[in-house]
C-alpha cells in the first residue's frame, strides 16, 4: 500500500499522465484535421466531375493540343469570359422548373428556375411557361451545387425577324429586329 501511494503522488506519474493527455489532445486534433482534409477532397472531387458542364472546354490551339481544365479559364485572354453565374443560348430542352441551354460553344448548361425567379420578354414581366424551345435567352443567376445555374433572371430574346414589344404610349411603335 505504501509503495503505491508514493506512486501515486510521485512526479514521473505526474509526467507521465501529462504527456498521455498531451498526445490524446495531439491525436484529437490531427483527426480533425483528417476529417476537413477529406471533405475537401470530396469537394474537390466532385468539382472536378463538374468541371466541364460549368466552365465548357477550352478552344483547340494549333500544334498545342486542347485547352480544358484549369486552361480552359485562361479563355478570358482572347476576350471569351467564362460563364458559371449565367449562359447565353437556346433552349435545347424544358422540364420545368429546369430548363437546359446551349451556348455558342454547344456547352450545355442546367438551370433551375426558383418561385423569385424573374422571367421577361422584352420589358414585359413574362413567366416560366412563356419560355419555349428554341428561344434565344440570356440567363444571370447564381451557380448551384450540383453544377447547374439557379436562375434569378431569364431574358428571352427576340428572333431575327420579331417584333419587340415596348411599353404603350401615345407614339408606340413596333420594333422589327433585322439581322445586320
């Protein structure tokens, strides 16, 4: 019994136990930081997965092969600006409250149209059922996790050849749009 309590009173078990918990404190926090290394790594995953339906695919340059990925951004030197908070296309496919567009490049882009989602036509209030396949739009809106854009403004463009409807007043007209 003696022997024990001056075992237990004694400084090496004072030691000892401090450096115990020191390296349980030490494990705890590398565990955490395990787990925000592997969420990022699931992020980035699936950013990845992603990539090529937000940003689209780089431009072919002779004798360099083909510029996607991280190059693909670099689009914005030759005055091609990347598109993940809008697109400008046609309407390839409706399943509202998402539509599917393609831009110049044949890029297609999934946007979710949301209840405060504003739809216009002209500079008339016009709502998702108004939106038909083939319209020319311009969309602006903010990016989604699952790589789609979640709409906050959908403009339908006018075709070449339709009337652009204006506002009444006592010297209204009608705008034909013609193709310069």
């Amino acid at each position: 019994m003696e022997k024990l309590e001056q075992i237990v009173k004694s400084k090496t078990l004072a030691r000892v136990l401090l450096g115990l918990g020191l390296l349980i404190v030490a494990l705890v926090i590398f565990r955490a930081g395990e787990a925000v290394g592997i969420r990022r790594g699931f992020f980035g995953c699936s950013f990845e997965g992603n990539y090529e339906r937000v940003f689209g695919r780089g431009q072919r340059l002779p004798g360099r092969g083909e510029w996607g990925g991280v190059m693909g951004m670099m689009n914005t030197f030759r005055g091609e600006f990347t598109n993940s908070h809008g697109t400008i296309g046609s309407v390839i496919k409706i399943n509202l409250p998402t539509i599917v567009i393609a831009d110049k490049d044949g890029t297609e882009k999934i946007v979710t149209i949301k209840d405060r989602t504003i739809v216009r036509y002209g500079r008339d209030n016009v709502g998702p059922s108004d939106i038909k396949m083939g319209d020319s739009v311009v969309i602006m809106g903010v990016p989604g996790d699952d790589a789609s854009i979640n709409a906050t403004l959908i403009r339908i463009m006018p075709s070449v050849g339709q009337d652009i409807p204006v506002q009444a007043s006592s010297s209204a007209t009608v705008v034909p749009v013609t193709n310069k």
